[in-house]
C-alpha cells in the first residue's frame, strides 16, 4: 500500500532537499554561507557614480587586489576584471598573483572556494554578493554524497568512508572481493565538500574541457589497474552523460541516474553493480533550458546556422547541436569562424551577447527564444562590487570565503589529481 503525506498525498520516498536554495533577496543561511544580508551601505543602482567609484576604489588599492571575472558576469561587472575566464582558469590565476593581498571574485560561490583553497594562506578571497550560489553545486550536499557512498558500499563497489579527517587518504580501495571499484570524479562546478570527498575518496575534479580525460583516468584506476572500473560522477548528470557516451564510446545503459532524494538513490544493487558510470542527479538550471525543439527551430530560424553547445546540456540537444564545447571552446571557435558565418550558442546569455558585440561581422543569436541568464551569476552587479571595493579601501575585508583547512587539504588533493592526469 502506497502512504500518504499529512497533504494527502502520494509518499514515493522522496525526501526534501537538506539544503533548499534560498529566494533571492530573502533570508540568510549562515552555515552556507549563502547569507543575502549585505551590512553597510549598498550603492543603489541608479547612482550615475557607480563606474567612477568602482574605478577609484581599483586604483587606490592597486597591486593589492586583482578582480578575476567569470565569462558568465554582466558587461558592467567584467569591465573591472583584471583577467576573465571560467572557473578553473580564475582560480589558477588567482593562485599565480601571491603578490594580491585580496581577490575580488566575480562568479559564484564554489569558484570563490577554489580560489582560495588554491591561493595562499595570506590572501583573502571576497565574493561581492554571498547569495551568488550555484543551482548545481547545491544539488549535491556533503552529507547526500557521503550517503550515496554509503549505499556504494553496501552494494560492494566502493571502498567505505575514506580517511576523513585522520589524514590517512584512501577510501577508493576494494569493493567486496573481486568487485569493480568506484571512482569519484566531480565537476569543478561543486562545492568545497564535494571536492574534499573527491580527494578523500582517491578521485579527481574534472572541467568541462577535461572531463573525458578524468573519467578515462578514473576508469583505469583500482588495485587490477585495468578496466572494469567505475565512476561515480558529480554533480551534472549531464556532462557525465555525455562525456560518457559521446567521448568515451559507452552506451546509455552503461550510466545510471543516482536520485539523493530517493531511497538509495533509487537504485537496485543489480543496478549499481551493472553500471559503468553512476551519475548524480543534479543538472545546471540555465543549460538545462534548452531542448532538441530549440536546436529544431533555431535551424528554420537562421538559415546556414551552426549550432554550438556547452556540454551540460542533455544529452538530446548535444546530439542535435553541431558542435560541443566548453566555455572556453566557444569562445576559440567564434574567434576563429569566418566572416559572415552564422552561430547559434547554446549557453548562459552574457556571454552570447558579449560574443555578438565583438563579431559583428558573423550571425552570432542565443540557442532559445526567451531570456536565458543564469540569475546567481547575475547577482555580481556594480553595486556589490563597488560595495566590495570600497570596503577594502576602508580596510574592511566583506565577504570573505574562507575554506577550512581540513577540507581545503582534501580538496586540493582532488585539483591537484586532476592537474596531473595526462594533457592536462
Ligand atoms: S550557469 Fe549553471 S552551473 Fe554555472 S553558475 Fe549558473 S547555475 Fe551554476
């Protein structure tokens, strides 16, 4: 018999999200750090001041700060980054400018913690608005993975709760005897935690651009040092997906969707043992828009357009775009079309409309027909970096992201493996 909720409902075991993300403009979480309360005096938009202001506040700080600018900011925000890039590319320019007391981080919040696991200990890491999460970092929490790693182990195809804090890395080990392994492999787009488990558990992180690369590596890891290994991947289901299958060749059948929201993860253990590549249930809410039908209409829309996707996308509109790309290949591939040629780009908005402005000379429209921004990276407006800014002049450091040292350790365990997985 099916029971039911106190609404009347239907239970079908699916439990709430721990950490539900936050109305944007309400509340605080402090444990989170995804607080929105913003002390002191925030500029108001409107003040025709705000570009001299931002402008002064660099110049008076000078060497002090460096402002790193993700590819997904608004045009008012990126015109003060000192170099822009995505998440992997600012925190390792972050890490090469020891000489910056601050790093003012314009992105959002997992790419905030990067960069100030991979900075020194005397530099401080400033996100100009906390409330500038990430949809798919939050859809894996640490204690979901740490569940799901649980219910592996149950399964006999992970190698228990790793080192923890002892120091003792590890935790990839034997499955039940003679069972496959599993491997973590977490996207770049998850938080502190997650990398940190990543790193306890033997895994690595992998970017958009390397992926293939990490999930090959984590393929062939384990004590056979051979095949038969398996992933667990973290937290897109879609850019495991696809790399899974377009890059390395498996089937659909080969991946299975972990559900943390469903009783062990919504999986049998003939499931789990049967996989090749267990891919965590999260997706990013701006890729996520568009669809096979939005490729379809784009193609009637333009004639002789060539569509460009980010890899986060489903998989059904990978295989109906042209090309797939990372950011940064999106960006090369713009830069080297030729003139006159025609772009449909299937990722967030600011920068497709950025890539517009500066190639005039080609047919460069965004993959849907409604307004696709991704609104946590739009909350990094010139009021908050102003805000940030002049705080720091102040000498008051606002904001600040700072990882604990235990899961900073792990965490850059976990970077540290992927910088030296092969071509990397
Ligand atoms: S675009 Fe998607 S993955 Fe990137 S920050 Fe926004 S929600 Fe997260």
């Amino acid at each position: 018999m099916t029971a039911t909720s106190d609404m009347g409902t239907p239970d079908l075991g699916v439990q709430p999200t721990p950490l539900a993300l936050l109305l944007l403009g309400q509340r605080s979480d402090s444990d989170s750090e995804r607080g929105t309360a913003c002390p002191g005096e925030l500029p108001a938009a409107s003040d025709p001041t705000l570009v001299a202001r931002a402008r002064t506040a660099k110049d008076a700080l000078g060497d002090k700060v460096f402002v790193l600018g993700h590819h997904y900011q608004r045009d008012e925000v990126i015109q003060f980054a000192d170099v822009t890039g995505d998440s992997f590319k600012l925190a390792r320019e972050a890490a090469a400018r020891p000489e910056a007391s601050y790093v003012v981080f314009c992105g959002v919040h997992f790419m905030a913690e990067s960069a100030d696991i991979l900075t020194g200990n005397h530099q401080q890491v400033v996100l100009p608005d906390l409330a500038a999460g990430c949809s798919m970092a939050d859809m894996a929490t640490a204690e979901q993975v740490a569940e799901a790693w649980d219910v592996l182990t149950d399964a006999g195809i992970a190698g228990g709760r790793g080192s923890g804090a002892s120091g003792n890395r590890g935790g990839r080990g034997s499955g039940a005897s003679g069972n496959p392994v599993t491997v973590p492999v977490s996207y770049m787009n998850s938080s502190a935690a997650i990398k940190a488990f990543t790193g306890r558990h033997g895994g690595t992180i992998c970017t958009s651009s390397n992926a293939e690369v990490a999930m090959r590596w984590a393929l062939d890891q384990g004590d056979a040092g051979g095949k038969g290994e398996k992933v667990l991947f973290l937290p897109d289901q879609h850019l495991g997906r696809n790399t899974a299958v377009l890059q390395l060749g498996l089937s659909l059948d080969d991946c299975v969707v972990y559900d943390p929201r469903r009783p062990n993860g919504g999986l049998t253990v003939d499931q789990l043992r049967a996989a090749t590549v267990i891919l965590w249930k999260g997706h990013c809410s701006v890729h996520g828009r568009f669809t096979a039908q939005t490729v379809t209409e784009v193609r009637e829309r333009v004639p002789g357009v060539t569509v460009l996707v980010h890899p986060e996308c489903k998989h059904e509109v990978v295989t109906a775009a042209d090309l797939v790309g990372s950011t940064e290949f999106i960006i090369k591939t713009i830069e080297a079309a030729p003139s006159g040629s025609a772009w449909a780009i299937g990722t967030e908005l600011n920068l497709v409309s950025r890539l517009a402005k500066a190639h005039p000379d080609k047919t460069i429209v965004f993959l849907d027909k409604t307004v696709c921004f991704c609104s946590t990276m739009n909350r990094i407006d010139l009021p908050h970096l102003v805000w940030a800014l002049e705080s720091l002049v102040d000498g008051r450091v606002v904001n600040r992201i700072d990882v604990d040292n235990d899961t900073a350790h792990y965490a850059k365990v976990a970077l540290d493996q992927m910088l030296a997985l092969p071509g990397i």
